[in-house]
C-alpha cells in the first residue's frame, strides 16, 4: 500500500495517557502532515509541531512513515468517519 493512499485516515497513539488522535491531511515524500488533538501537554515521539494547539482543530505536525508506523494504530469504523468530518465554525 502506497502511503499516497493514507491521506484521510486516522490514527491513535499507543500507550497515551487519554485519547491522542491524528489524521493524515497530506504526504510529503516520506514524510506526513497531521493533525493531532488529545491531551495537550503530549508530544509524541517522531512528532514536529508546526502550529500551536486549537482545542478545537488540533494541531499540525510533521512525522515520518516509519515513526507512525512504529507508535500509532490505525483505526476504522465511525471515529474515522468521524475525525474526517469538517470542522465547522459556531454562528455568532
């Protein structure tokens, strides 16, 4: 499986104290962009963050194929459909 293919799927962090999600927004060579929301004070092994934390949003990070490979599970089912869902803003 190319990992061209993983864009838009989710992925939960193993051994995490509380749900650590990401879900992968784009591929760049060997490298993935993601966004990651759970407990903020987590910074996963592998994981460069290139913006700040948005509770709302999560935050995006850089990490390579194989260290997502190494420290997250893939998942299925609704919470993928789930975290694939745009996020919309409130109405004021």
């Amino acid at each position: 499986m190319s990992i061209s293919s993983w864009v838009g799927t989710v992925w939960g962090l193993r051994g995490a104290e509380g749900a650590v999600l990401a879900r992968v927004l784009a591929v760049e060579g060997k490298s993935l962009l993601l966004t990651i929301v759970g407990p903020g004070g987590v910074t996963p092994e592998g994981v460069e963050f290139l913006t700040s934390n948005d509770a709302r949003r999560g935050r995006v990070a850089r990490i390579s194929s194989g260290s997502l490979l190494a420290h997250w599970n893939r998942m299925s089912g609704d919470l993928g459909r789930l975290m694939s869902m745009p996020v919309r803003e409130p109405a004021l």
